[in-house]
C-alpha cells in the first residue's frame, strides 16, 4: 500500500510540474494557436490622496471607461456634461482586475499578456518589485476564477544603455516564477504555452527610436537563459518588432542581427499601432500583403508569427504636452464604427495567421482599448476625448469574441465593410 501511494504521489507531481523545472505541468493553454490574446498595461493607479486626475492637466489618456460595473470607482476633477463628477477605475484594485477578467470571459477573449516594463521589473528593493506585481497577482487570481490564459511581456522601454542589459531582468524572472508563482499557481496551470513551454514576450526589439542598439543590451542571452535554464528556463519566446522587420526599413533599425534574433525566438509580433488607417484607400490590402509575406519568412524560418490588430488611435491628451509639437487629433486614426478593427481581424484571418494578438485591452492613452468604453466622456477647456461612435460599451469585446470565432473556423466572414450582428 505504502509502494502504491508513493508511485500516486511521484506521478502526481511529474505531471504537476514541468520536468527539471520551477513551472508547473499540464496548462490549459499548452499553445498560443488559434488564440486570440491581447495586451494588459495595468497601469492606472490611484496616486493622488483618493482623486484620479484632479485637474484638466493631469489627463493623458484620450478614451474614457464605462465604469457602470465596478465595484469601486475613485472621483476626479473633471465633470460629465450633466455636472456629475466623473469617475475612474484603479488598476491596483483587486476587484477591478476581476471585472476586467470577468468581461474577458464573457466577451470570448482568450486572455491577456500582462505588460511588465524595464524600470519595474529591475527595482533594487524587495518591496518595490512586491508593488509592482501587484497587478500580477489579482490577474493570476481573477485568472483562476474565469479560465483565461495569462502571461508575463517585458517591456523594455526605460533600459538605459551603457548602464542596463537584459540579464537584468533575470532576477525578476526568478521572483516573478519563485515568489509569485506566476508559472505554477492556482489549482489549474493558467500561464499560456505555445510549443509546450510557458511563453514569455520580450518587446521592444528593434525599433530605432530606442536609446539603446539591440547588439549591446545582452538580448541573446536573456533568451537563452529563458529557453535553457534548467530551473528557470524551458520557455518558449515571442518578440515584439517593428512593423517592418522583415525588408529592415522604415520604422525598424537597418542592421540583420535582428533577423538573427527572430531566428532565435519561437513566436515573433510585429507593432503595427499608427502605421495602418481607414483614411488611406485599399490599406487593407497593404495589412493583408504584409502580414502574407511576414508569414511566408517566418515559416522558411521556423519561426510562428502573431499579426496586431487595433481598433483606432487617438493620441491628444498626450501630444498636447509635448514641448515644440502641434497636438495629434482627437481619433486621428478612427475606428469608423469598428469596421477598421473587424477589417483587420478579416485580413489576418485571410491571410492564414492562426492567432491574434489585440492592442490593447485597456490602452485609454493612445486610444485602442478594447474594454468598455464611454461614448459620455468628460467636458473641459483643454480636454479632448475619443467617442464611440454611438456604439454600446461593449462593441469592441462583442467584436473580439467574434474575431475570435473566425480564426477558430466557428463563424464565417462578413462582407468587407460589414460588421458582425449580435444575436
């Protein structure tokens, strides 16, 4: 009997965790194919004695959220046109995250990547690397509760060259897997897989208005380290690029060694944000032939690709601040009713990607959150906000879910320009 239980036991704890590592076993993601993620920034924090946003000034996003269903809301300094205070959400708040998991569910989207950036994940002090992971830890909760996948995406904006690199991030890693059990916790493995191996994103590679060269920044062997280790590794990669990675021109640095790291990784996602419009004709087309030709590469490669897609773009609140520059417009990028954001989920899908990656889930600083949104923002002087174009809160979610069914095969295509009907 006591042979009996003890083989029960090795078993259980064979399949529990992966073999020679810290990550648990079993996921219920094991790949990233026919998914549909999007990313997570997690960032709106209550910071000003209970007030969020006292003044006009303050404001740098250009969307503002339907906050009719959370559980806590915080007061602002800005007023609805009725003369009501305007209220937002807190990110930090456990049940926020919850709500945002909750509709993730709901809606049909798979899950999401939670946005980890440079200057976090390298804090020096045991308690600021805590509070930083804040976010993380509701969203393994709220995870667990609603069956959607998550996973960690370094951002490496903040790396200083000359005084940072990527091994950097290593500690982090080990604090992340250790300490928060971001691989391995809850009684179901939540972490997203692709390849078998928990799947960790490094974004940020590549672009040429970064301060740092991606040959100096020890990148390669942050990866290796993710890929190798026999504690901490056994991950598969995903980088996130510039739109034109592959021809090496435009918006992404001229030097090959990029292709050298793409080569290395497992997954890689060009950042296609601001470089496609509706306001430009047959730019569609332009998307689909170039998420066709990236696929192409990366299957001579070896290498599996994930297409961006976003609703719009609005950078107003933002520009306005910016020393010796004109303000963007409001929606200078507009979502057309979400037949911009429908159009690419269709020219991805077409154009053979099995999986999808959404910018952003709660993006209301550039304007692409997909999460509910109000088409009754605040009014003010200098203020400017997005609309919805009298849609629902919830268009950008229904619209999600239904990409969702299309790269699954579950529904067909709609007519170009025409937007799926809710039953």
């Amino acid at each position: 009997m006591k042979h009996t239980l003890l083989a029960v036991s090795l078993i259980l704890s064979s399949a529990a965790f992966a073999a020679g590592t810290r990550h648990a076993g079993n996921p219920v993601y094991p790949t990233y194919d026919g998914r549909v993620m999007a990313g997570y920034q997690g960032w709106f924090h209550n910071r000003s004695g209970g007030v969020m946003y006292p003044t006009e000034e303050s404001v740098r996003i250009d969307m503002w959220p339907d906050v009719s269903e959370y559980e806590k809301t915080y007061p602002t300094g800005l007023k609805l046109a009725n003369g009501e205070t305007a209220r937002f959400f807190c990110s930090d708040d456990e049940s926020t995250v919850e709500t945002h998991f909750r509709w993730m569910e709901e809606y049909g989207l798979d899950g999401v990547f939670l946005q980890r950036f440079f200057g976090n994940a390298t804090r020096r002090s045991k308690e600021g690397r805590e509070a930083s992971a804040t976010v993380i830890r509701h969203a393994l909760k709220a995870a667990q509760r609603h069956s959607r996948a998550v996973a960690i995406m370094y951002d490496l904006s903040g790396l200083r060259p000359g005084r940072d690199d990527c091994l950097k991030l290593v500690a982090d890693w080990k604090f992340l897997v250790d300490e928060v059990k971001a691989t391995s916790y809850g009684a179901r493995n939540m972490y997203l897989h692709h390849r078998g191996k928990p799947l960790v994103v490094i974004w940020g590679v590549g672009f040429p208005d970064r301060p740092y060269s991606i040959r100096d920044i020890k990148l390669a062997e942050f990866m290796d380290f993710l890929k190798n280790d026999p504690e901490y590794g056994g991950c598969s990669v995903m980088l996130g690029v510039p739109t034109h990675w592959r021809a090496l021109e435009h918006d992404c640095v001229k030097d090959a060694y990029l292709h050298e790291l793409v080569r290395k990784a497992d997954l890689v996602m060009p950042w296609m944000v601001g470089r496609f419009t509706p306001l430009l004709y047959n730019d569609m087309n332009r998307y689909r032939g170039i998420v066709s030709a990236d696929l192409a590469w990366c299957k001579a490669a070896g290498v599996d690709y994930v297409p961006l897609v976003y609703p719009g773009f609005s950078w107003y609140n933002l520009s306005r601040k910016e020393k010796g520059l004109k303000p963007m417009p409001v929606e200078c990028i507009p979502r057309q009713g979400g037949t911009f954001y429908w159009d690419q989920i269709q020219a991805a899908v077409a154009a053979g990607a099995n999986r999808l990656y959404v910018a952003m889930f709660d993006e209301v600083n550039e304007g692409t959150a997909i999460f509910k949104v109000s088409d009754n923002p605040p009014v003010g002087t200098t203020v400017k906000f997005a609309r919805m174009d009298g849609r629902p809160s919830d268009h950008y979610l229904f619209l999600t879910g239904e990409g969702a069914k299309l790269l699954r095969g579950e529904r067909a295509p709609t007519q170009p320009g025409e937007l799926p009907e809710r039953k």
